[in-house]
C-alpha cells in the first residue's frame, strides 16, 4: 500500500470519528429544532418545507437574520454563509430591500397588471446581460422551464442535451442525470439518461440528451448522432451543483458556435451564478452572451424571483404569444420593487469590490491551510461564490462521484459548530457571501478551517 493510500485511509477514519464528536455536538444545541420537526410532521410533509432542507443531523429551524447573521429556534446565533442556498447576495433586511418592499406594500401588492417598475428592471438586466428582451417569473425552476420551452418552440425540436449532475429545478425536461450513482448510467464520456425517480416518465427522459461538463466532442458527438432534433443546450456555465466546476478556456465560446452550427441554441442557466460571480454573471465573466439566460435567487434581494432574458428573435415569440409565457404573480410589484433595489442600491461596484475582497482572503487563507496540512484538494471560486473542494481533480459529475464524503460534511460540522452557517450538504454547496459580511467573518471562516485541519492531524489549537 503506498503511503499516499495509507494516509487517505486514516485520514477517513479520522474524518468518521469527528464527525461522531461534532455531530454529537450540535445534536446537543437543536432540541427546539428537533420538537419543531416532530410537531410539523403531523400537517408538513416529512415536517419540512423543501426535501433540500432535510438534512444530517436534522433541519435547523430558523428564527430570524438581520444583515449577516441568522438565529435559530434554539437561540443559537450564525454568520450566515449558506444564503439560501445563493440567494442573499443582500443579507438579510438590508434597508433598501425592507424599504423598497414596505413602500410598495403600502401601494398594493399584486394587481395581475404591469406597473412600471418592470420597464426599469428589464433595461438594468439588459444593460448587465447584454440580452435585449425579458420576462418575468417567480423561481429558478420556472426560469429554466420557460428556457426549454422556448427552444423546441423556436427549432419545431424536441430534444435538449443537459449536463450529467446539473440541477435546473424539478420540471420533467431536466430532472435526467441530476443525481444518479446508481444502476446503469453509462461510460463517463457518453452517459445515459437517468430519470431522477418514478415522477419522471420515461418518454420524457429520452428527449434528454446528457453530456459531462466541458466535453465539447461529447457535445458534437450528441448533436451528429440526433441530426436536426435537437432544440438546445441547457448548462450553468459554471457548474454549481456539485461544488463549483470551471471549464477550460474558451469552452463557452465554442459551445455556442457548434450549437448554432446545427441549428441548436444555448441556454445559460444564471440561477446561483446570475449577479453572484460578475455584476453580470458568468455572461459578463466568460464575455460569451448566450441565447437566453435564466436568473432567479439572488435577483429578488430574497424574495421568490425568476426571469428570463433573450434574443430579440426569441422573445417575438413570445410577444406573438406563438410561446405564451404567462403566470399569475409574474413581475408581482412587491418582487419588482425589491429587484429595482437589488440591482442600483445593493449590488454597486463597491460591493462587488467588497465582496471580492472577503472571497479573496477565505480562498487564500483555506489555500495556505490546505498546503501546510496536506488536506487533499483546492477552492474554487469566484465573485461571492466558493467552494472548498476536496479532491486533487474535479472535472465533472464522474470526478464527484468518486472522492470521499466525509471531508465535506467535517468541514460543514467544523464551521457550524464555529459559528458559520454553511448549505447543510457537504461538498455538493458553495458559500455565498453578502454585502453585510465582514471581513472580520471572513476570517473566522479560515479560522474554523484550520481547526479542522488541526483536528484531522492530530494537533491542538
């Protein structure tokens, strides 16, 4: 056995007893959490709002957040880097939020009409994305729903190619090859479609076509073998469901030529990447401004948001209602107005350069940590996005599979048990940051790091 071999197997075994300890740990410090849970089984399913919120050792029920921080029901207090799961760019009750929606409730709430706070919305977004035209929904799951529908409106196409692991909400088009490590899911570089339990019908699941990330011939292989029945690709260009996965330069840019060459169009699903890495997301970061793009999280300053951006082209179809977007509370006032704040009072070039700031120091410092230790693996990060990835490589959704869990639930343990509120899953999150954090927070984040890193090597802090 080499020494690299024997190190990860001890290492393992650490991780194992750790985790019992900083289990146990929280466990102790959730018993209202806990009563909560039971309680809400009776009359919510499985005593949770979201299966996402259903997590080891249990859900954390939260009482409130002011600017950075949150407090449970157990008067635990958190610097809160899970965010929604990426959307609080803005914190928590930032003042032109609250006083942008306190406003507009005193004005009315929902009308099923515009108002007029939608014209100014669409020119920022036009201004950030570079896509002239937009439309409005209420969450990223519909965003993305509307993306596909448009494509096969647009080709007289059915079938779309998504990325093996991607997450693009629960419609049936992409709940293929979301998370499937079991039965038969094909060889790495062609793998097969898997529909994400029984909801999902199998005549569906056929008309999605599913690639590894960043594999342009697996691209061009998909598109020769479907000539001339493929609608479009859907793909968050940087892959934020499995930690975060960067492709090799100049990727995007030759995606879109070889889709457009066979008639197909790109999608860029902005959800968690939308205004978090670049003011302009990763369309502004990659400099390649796909067909359509998908926002929602962060957009509504934590309200439930969605939108879609497009081509003059595709958005006619829109207009000409040959694709009737629609929906009761699409572009509803009291989200409009909190987006309008989002995006001229909250999300300014200084908070980007604030933002960056912090990232830069929680990478840096995690970076330096994981040398000094000999902790597998690096972060990967961008704008108010990271992501401690414990692995030496991660490509794509086969890479995932294959390293340990236990590093990432450790390190989720470490920093809740300090005092730093992380997306409950292991090494599938990201941190975000917001606006309201510190740099004082950021530190602490690196702090809670390098106990880990003490702990797994034996060493007192």
């Amino acid at each position: 056995m080499t020494h690299a071999l024997v190190r990860h197997t001890r290492d393992l075994d650490t991780l194992d007893s750790l985790i019992a300890r900083q289990e146990g740990l929280l466990v102790s410090r959730m018993s209202r959490s806990f009563e909560l849970r039971e309680s809400a089984r009776e009359t919510l399913a499985g005593g949770v709002a979201s299966s996402w919120q259903d997590s080891v050792p249990g859900a954390i029920w939260i009482e409130y957040g002011r600017a950075q921080r949150i407090r449970d029901v157990d008067g635990n207090d958190y610097v809160d880097m899970h965010g929604g799961f990426g959307v609080g760019l803005a914190g928590h009750a930032h003042p032109a939020v609250v006083e942008a929606l306190t406003g507009r409730a005193r004005l009315g709430t929902h009308f099923g009409q515009p108002t007029e706070d939608l014209i100014a919305v669409s020119r920022l977004l036009r201004e950030r994305f570079g896509l002239p035209v937009w439309r409005f929904g209420n969450s990223g799951t519909e965003a993305t729903m509307d993306a596909v529908h448009l494509m096969r409106v647009a080709t007289g196409r059915k079938k779309i190619i998504k990325v093996e692991g991607s997450y693009h909400g629960h419609h049936d088009s992409v709940q293929v090859s979301t998370y499937s490590a079991d039965g038969d899911i094909g060889p790495d570089d062609a793998p097969r479609s898997v529909a994400f339990g029984p909801a999902y019908p199998s005549e569906v699941v056929e008309l999605t076509l599913v690639v590894p990330f960043g594999d342009l011939d697996a691209v061009r292989r998909v598109l020769e073998a479907h000539q001339g029945q493929v609608a479009g690709m859907l793909i968050e260009p940087i892959m934020m469901n499995i930690g975060m996965i960067t492709a090799d330069e100049g990727y995007h840019a030759e995606l879109k030529a070889l889709l457009h060459s066979h008639g197909a169009y790109l999608t860029y699903d902005e959800v968690k990447t939308g205004l978090a890495v670049a003011p302009g997301g990763a369309t502004e970061l990659y400099g390649v401004t796909p067909d359509i793009v998908c926002l929602a999280k962060a957009l509504g300053g934590g309200v439930p948001c969605g939108a879609i951006g497009a081509t003059a082209e595709l958005m006619e179809l829109v207009a000409d209602n040959t694709y009737q977007q629609v929906g009761t509370f699409n572009g509803n006032p009291l989200t409009m107005a909190a987006v309008r704040a989002v995006l001229t009072e909250v999300l300014t070039p200084a908070a980007y350069a604030h933002l960056d700031a912090m990232r830069a120091h929680m990478a840096d410092g995690v970076t330096e940590l994981m040398a000094r230790y000999e902790i597998p693996g690096y972060v990967a990060s961008a704008g108010a996005k990271g992501s401690v990835i414990f692995a030496d490589r991660l490509r794509n959704y086969r890479d995932f599979l294959r390293y340990a869990d236990q590093w990432g639930h450790a390190h989720w343990l470490y920093q809740i048990n300090g005092g730093i509120f992380l997306p409950p899953w292991g090494k599938t999150e990201q941190f975000t940051l917001s606006v309201q954090h510190t740099m004082e927070d950021a530190r602490r984040f690196v702090a809670n790091f390098e106990t880990l890193c003490a702990a797994v090597r034996g060493e007192s802090r």
